[in-house]
C-alpha cells in the first residue's frame, strides 16, 4: 500500500501546484533557518571529549581571598605556587599542568625564514588524558618530565612544513633557539572548543604547532603567551619574582575515575587549602572547585549568546512556518471530504485514510528538505554576517547536517499533519455522500 | 443476505430528537432485486447508507451475510464494505483526478490485490459495461451514462455479495437510465443481490419486489390505501 499512498501523494501535490510550493517554501525556510544556526550552535556547544568528559577535571584554588576574587569564585588558573604543589603531590591517576607558549622554528638551510608557531608546554600525561591521536611515534615519558628532556611533539601542519608530511620522528628541530628531539606527531587534532585552555583562548582556534615538556619551558623561563591574571601590588622584576607571585597563569588537569576518586581529590584540595591557611598564606577559608569538563564549559561560558539567542529565534520561525503548514494542509485535506467519503465507501478503512494523508505530508515534508538544504548550503557561508571568523567558521554543511535537515523537514511536517489527516479519517462518508 | 429487525436511528440534539428509522424491519434475501420507495425525508437513503456500513444505528440488529454487525470496529467494517458490498451513487461518486482505470481500482487496491489480479479484474468489468476503449479516459471526458457505468464497473469489479445502488438513473436522461438500468437487470440475472433506492415508480416497477418507506419505517401499501396514489403499483410486481 505504501507505493499506492505516495502515488496517491505524488498525484495530489500536482493537482495545486500553488498550495504545494508555498508549503514546501514554509518548511523549507523553516528548516533552513534551524539548521543554519544549529549547525554554529552544534559546533560550539558539542561535548569536545564525549569519552572522557565526565573524568576530566580542573581544580580551582582560591589564591586571592574574598576581597579580590570575583563574585567568590576561584580564579580561573592557578599560581605557580598552587601548580606545582598539585604536580608534585600526584593525587590524581593521570595529571598535567599547561601553559601556551609560542616560538619561531627554524626549518633548516640557509634560505628559510623562521615561522612562527604556537604549542603549549604541558605534562607528558596530556596526551593520554585528552586522547591525543598520533601519525607517527607517542608522548615523552614521566622520566623525560623530571630530566627537562628537550622533546616535542609536533603537530601533522608543522610535520607536513618541516618534514613534507615523511616521518618526523626521531628528527631535531629548532625552537626559539633551541634544539629538541621530535617524539611524535599528532594526527589533526583541535577539540571544539578548545576546553582544555578557556583561560587564555576562547575556545575557537587554530591548531596547535608543537607540545613541549611543561618543565623543560619553565627551565628555559619561557612566558607565557596566553593570559595572566594578578591582584595586588606587582613587584616581580625577575624571573622567580613572577613563579612567586600571585598571578594565575597556569591550567591544571587531573584524571579521576570514579566518584571515590573524585571525592579523595576534593579532600586533598581542601586538606592542602586547610594547611595554607593554618600557616598564613592564605587569610580565608578554603575556597575550591573542582570542575569536569561539562561543567567547565559552562562555568566559562563558551556558547556565545548570540549563537543560543539565534537558534531560539530561528526555532521560533520553524514552529510558526509549522502552524502555517497546518493550516494549508488542514484546508488542503478537507477540501477533499468528497473523495475521502468516496474511498470509505469503497474499504478504505480511517487508518488507511490517516496513513495516506501523513504520507502526502511526508513527501511534502521531503521536498521541503530539499528546499531547506539548498538554502542551508547557500546560508552557511553567511553565517559570518551574524558571528565572529574564528566561530563562523565552525559551521560546516557535513553529512549529518544533511541527515538532520532532511530528518526535521519530514517528522515535523507528518508532526504538523497529525490533526489535519486526523480530521481527513474522520470524515462522515455518509454525510458526503448523502450532499453529493 | 441482509436482514434488519427493529433496526432505529436517532438523530439528537441538545433540543430534539429526530428518528430517521423507526422499527425498521426489511429481509432481504440472497439473490434478489428490492426496491426501496418513499416520498423525500422519509428514510430510505439512511437505509441505504446504514445498510452499507457507512453509518452506525441507534438500535435494534442489523445481520448482513449473517454476520452481526452492531458491534464490529472500523476496521471490521471497512473490510466487509469492502469485500461484500457495492455502491452505485445517484452523481456517480468517480475520483475526478483519477482515470477510468485507476478509479475501478480504488476498491481492490484496499483489498490487498496483487496487480496482475487487479488489472483483470478492472478490464472484465470494463467489458461487461462496455467501456473497455475508455479506461484511460477521465471522468470528466465522458458521458452521465458512461459515468455511472463505469461506477457499475467499479462495484463489480470487487464481486460484492450486495449491491447497493441510490437513485442510479437520478442523474441521467431517459435513453442512458435505461441503459443503466438493463445493466442493473442483467448482473441481477447473474446472480446479484441488489437493493436500489428509487423515487422512480417505473424503475420499482423492474424490481422484483418493492419495499415502501414512510416515517422511517416500512409500510405495507395494502393496509395503507392513502399512499397508493404515490406508490407504484406495487402488487403486479411482487
């Protein structure tokens, strides 16, 4: 029956034309107008690590006291000090500290200019906590964290500029001047949004160059080139000035994998908070967070507003192209009562009549998502017009933009014809039958 | 073949109730030709549409091909109007979008019918009312008689047990409702249990027997000689 009903559907969308397109066209720019905001609000409101999200952490200490934190909260990084007793503790099953750097690399021979490329200095724990894919080679190892070893792992981008794409493993390369062995080679790999550093980033940029020991950067005093954040008098003329200062410039990660684990974790943050304040550093009570990385994003509020607001309206433009849509199709339906008496008389039974009625309003509901993909595509190169680059950019017309256009058109269409071929199945076929 | 006793229908109101039927009794056996009459109002098409599933009753019992069909559910109904019954309308009742072909096809493809049957179907019917060169024609390319043969066509196309037929000559000139009607004759002569509402006393007159409505209830004409003036003579027909 169903190839009978979408001829039967087929043969009523050409029977008025008109009626037809203005429907198509109200599902199709419904449609069109949702999945051009959701394909930027997807891209910036995704979970960037599904796997490990709900394992991955950020601690957050307190440094500042009530009187210069804001509204009570932790800063969003920590202070050299605070880092390093973290680090040192090693509480956590897997744990890294991270700070953005960048550098000029050298690519070797007389006629290169240096590039300039942007990495971070983290842990050798990074790369298995945030699951970080490899071309070729791994991380460096614990030991090579305590020996300051001069390794780093390079990204694909860099890999392809420096070494034409071949295996860069095992090669040195020079970095701010310095030479260092190259470990490994990372697939691309850009978590949206970058959640591990909202601090100095804003969670939408470019691929990172290089990954070098977090130790080995402190070694050779490298700034950071992210943000920082101080309070206070600053004093710090040198170098071990600034590590003793109070100003947060370094993001923590702790791995922990279950709720015990979380918990034990949180009591050595407090215990250590405890102890600061018993030997004067800190003057207030222990004031911590301990965040994953859901909570994370939200706490930093990365979603752009006008990517909610934008989606929101959009919707709203749906459901009114949808009651729209109800209405064409109701007075589409019962306009044909005398056929529908006709068709009962002769067997069919209300649900056969239902049935074909949300099968018309499903081809209707297809042609709309035809209408609203092409539309889609034609409007996701404007989405610059509304969003920052760095945000616009993230949305992409992808396969499973595709699915989902066409996915909406139809179940919201046969949706919206739920009352129509309702009221179609029951129709009286004595009462036409008797008018005609 | 189709038997209903005490059979009312009631339409109400939140002020009136209206008895469309009343004590409606009627026994129709297989293989006859029944005529209903009666003056406009007085029921004969509720019958019609009662007696075809279309339209529920208030009371009483209503067997059609034994079967007792107060209780049944949609789906049951459709099923049997279906499979046991055929319609023949006074305005023809084709699907104006659908050509000749298609609209004798409605009835078997809710049946099920694989298209091979179907369309053997569709064309021995054609043949019977004589239409075979137009199955491709639409409804509105052809002839009032034409029309109302190929709704001929359409109810037999399904071999109903019972055919139904309301005012099937009301819409067409002399020469065509008698052609309609010799059609009728004929697939009753084939065997066919026909019952056919009529306010034509000369189309009564070709029924077998002829059953009278008055008030929603069937009257004998005999015991009521102040009807006789609009009746068809009903005993020479008996």
């Amino acid at each position: 029956m169903l190839s009978y009903y979408l001829e039967l559907a087929l043969r009523s969308l050409r029977r008025n034309p008109a009626l037809t397109a203005l429907m198509v066209m109200a599902i199709g720019f419904g449609v069109a107008a949702s999945m051009i905001t959701w394909s930027v609000f997807r891209a910036v409101s995704g979970d960037p690590i599904p796997d490990k999200s709900a394992r991955l952490f950020t601690p957050q200490i307190d440094g500042w006291g009530p009187q210069q934190n804001l509204k009570g909260e932790p800063a969003d990084a920590l202070n050299y000090t605070d880092a390093m007793v973290l680090m040192r503790a090693h509480e956590a099953k897997r744990q890294t500290l991270l700070y953005p750097v960048q550098l000029s690399v050298m690519p070797g021979g007389d006629r290169d200019l240096p590039l300039a490329a942007n990495g971070y200095a983290v842990g050798g724990d990074f790369f298995a906590m945030f699951e970080v894919p490899f071309e070729y080679g791994t991380g460096w190892s614990a030991q090579d964290d305590h020996a300051r070893a001069a390794v780093v792992v390079i990204s694909d981008q860099l890999n392809q500029k420096l070494f034409g794409g071949a295996n860069g493993v095992g090669r040195t390369i020079n970095l701010g001047g310095h030479d260092y062995r190259v470990v490994g080679v990372t697939r691309h790999w850009n978590p949206k949004p970058r959640f591990f550093d909202l601090f100095s980033t804003q969670g939408f940029e470019d691929v990172s160059d290089f990954y070098m020991p977090f130790t080995r950067a402190l070694d050779l005093e490298m700034r950071t080139d992210g943000s920082n954040s101080c309070r206070g008098k600053l004093t710090f003329t040198t170098w071990d000035d600034w590590l003793q200062s109070n100003c947060v410039w370094i993001t923590p990660w702790v791995e922990l994998d279950s709720a015990a684990d979380v918990a034990r974790y949180r009591h050595f943050l407090e215990n250590y908070a405890a102890d600061q304040q018993r030997a004067g550093r800190f003057d207030w009570a222990p004031n911590l967070r301990l965040r994953d990385v859901v909570q994370w994003l939200d706490h930093e509020r990365v979603v752009p507003p006008e990517s909610r607001i934008s989606f929101m309206v959009a919707l709203g433009f749906f459901v009114i192209c949808l009651v729209n849509t109800i209405g064409l199709l109701l007075a589409k339906f019962l306009r044909r009562a005398g056929e529908i008496g006709v068709r009962r008389a002769l067997g069919a039974s209300r649900r056969q009549i239902y049935t074909q009625y949300l099968i018309e309003a499903a081809t209707v509901g297809l042609a709309g998502g035809v209408l609203g993909l092409l539309l889609t595509a034609a409007g996701v190169p404007g989405v610059g017009l509304l969003f920052p680059p760095q945000i616009a950019r993230l949305a992409q017309l992808d396969l499973s933009l595709v699915a989902l256009t066409f996915a909406v058109a139809i179940f919201a269409t046969v949706a919206a014809a739920f009352y129509p071929a309702w009221r179609a199945a029951k129709v009286q076929p004595a009462w036409q039958l008797k008018s005609n | 073949m189709l038997k209903m006793s005490h059979l009312s229908k009631v339409y109400r109101t939140e002020v009136v109730e209206t008895y469309a039927l009343r004590d409606f009794n009627i026994d129709v056996k297989e293989g006859e030709f029944v005529a209903v009459t009666g003056p406009s109002g007085s029921g004969k098409t509720t019958f019609l549409t009662i007696a075809g599933l279309l339209e529920t009753f208030s009371g009483g019992e209503y067997h059609l091909d034994g079967i007792e069909v107060s209780n049944l559910n949609d789906n049951a109904r459709s099923r049997i109007r279906n499979e046991k019954i055929g319609f023949i309308f006074q305005a023809f009742n084709l699907i104006p979008d659908l050509n000749v072909y298609d609209n004798i096809e409605v009835p078997l493809r809710y049946r099920g019918m694989k298209a091979a049957e179907r369309k053997q179907r569709i064309m021995d019917a054609l043949e019977r009312v004589g239409l075979s060169s137009r199955a491709r024609h639409y409804p509105a390319e052809l002839s009032g008689g034409q029309q109302q043969r190929v709704a001929i066509a359409r109810a037999l196309a399904g071999s109903p047990r019972l055919l139904l037929a309301d005012e099937p000559t009301g819409n067409l000139d002399t020469q065509m409702a008698r052609g309609v009607l010799e059609l009728l004759e004929e697939i009753h002569r084939d065997g066919a249990t026909i019952v056919m509402v009529t306010h034509d006393p000369e189309l009564a007159a070709r029924a077998q027997r002829n059953v009278h409505i008055i008030d929603g209830q069937v009257v004998d004409l005999a015991e009521e000689p102040r009807f006789h003036a609009h009746a068809a003579a009903p005993q020479s027909l008996a």
